[in-house]
C-alpha cells in the first residue's frame, strides 16, 4: 500500500486544485451576472431617459434643456458602451476559468481511476496471497493427516 501515498498526495492536491477552480468560477460567474445587471440597468436608464426627453419635445423644450439631453444621453450611451466591454471581458474571463475548471477536474478524475485501479489491483494481490497461504495451509494439514493415518 505504500506505492499507493505518492498517488494519494497528487489525488489530493488535484481535489484541491479543482475545488479551488470551482470557486474562482463561481466569482467569475457572479462578476459576469453583476455586470450584465448594470448594462440592463443603464440601458433601462437610457429607454427612461428617452422616453422624458420624447416627452419634452411634444410639450415644448427650450434649446438649452434640449442640448443637456442630448449631452447626457451621449455621456449614457458611452457608459453603455463601456459596460458591454466590460460585460464581454466578463465573459471572456468566465470562459477561461471554465476551460480551468474542466482541465482540473479531467487531471483530478485521471488520478481517482489510476488511484481506484491501483487499490483494485492491491486488493486483488492481498487476496491471492490469502489464498495461497489458505491453500498452502490445507496441504499442509492434508500431509500431516495422511501421515498420522498411516502410523
């Protein structure tokens, strides 16, 4: 069973590699999610935004109030733009710590079947050596009964 430790060890570190892959994908998933909530918020905004300055127009609006909505709806259309990088950098990133995540757990289920049929095939060993040590008890026990019968 001692060829078995240094199987043990890499088993172990890949579980720990692969648990921690496991949660760096889970704050990249939740950085995406929060990321893609605030471009659903600003683009929110921005619909709101239009709608009051639609609104404005219908009912009159002076030039200046007019030039600060349009300003604004520029300075919100780049934070939009923005945030769709910043949202597909998210992404991006979310991808790269899935790939990690699936390379760890491929290492990690390589070395639990070479760690499961390396104590199958320990087990198998043990109970050849049983049985070998059964059997050459019973012969044993076999000659010596032939041979107190025979006196």
């Amino acid at each position: 069973m001692s060829n078995l430790r240094p199987l043990k060890k890499l088993l172990e570190l890949a579980q720990k590699k692969s648990d921690d892959s496991a949660r760096q994908l889970g704050r990249l998933n939740f950085q995406h999610k929060e990321a893609e909530k605030k471009l659903n918020l600003l683009l929110q905004y921005r619909q709101s935004y239009q709608d009051r300055l639609q609104n404005a127009a219908r009912n009159g609006i002076g030039h200046v109030e007019w030039q600060n909505f349009v300003t604004f709806m520029n300075k919100l259309d780049n934070a939009i733009s923005e945030q769709q990088l910043a949202v597909k950098h998210t992404e991006t990133n979310c991808q790269t710590g899935s790939n990690t995540y699936q390379s760890c757990q491929r290492k990690l289920n390589a070395y639990s079947a070479l760690a499961h049929r390396h104590e199958e095939s320990e087990k198998a060993q043990q109970k050849m050596t049983e049985q070998k040590i059964l059997d050459e008890f019973t012969a044993n026990r076999v000659a010596r009964d032939n041979v107190d019968t025979t006196k």
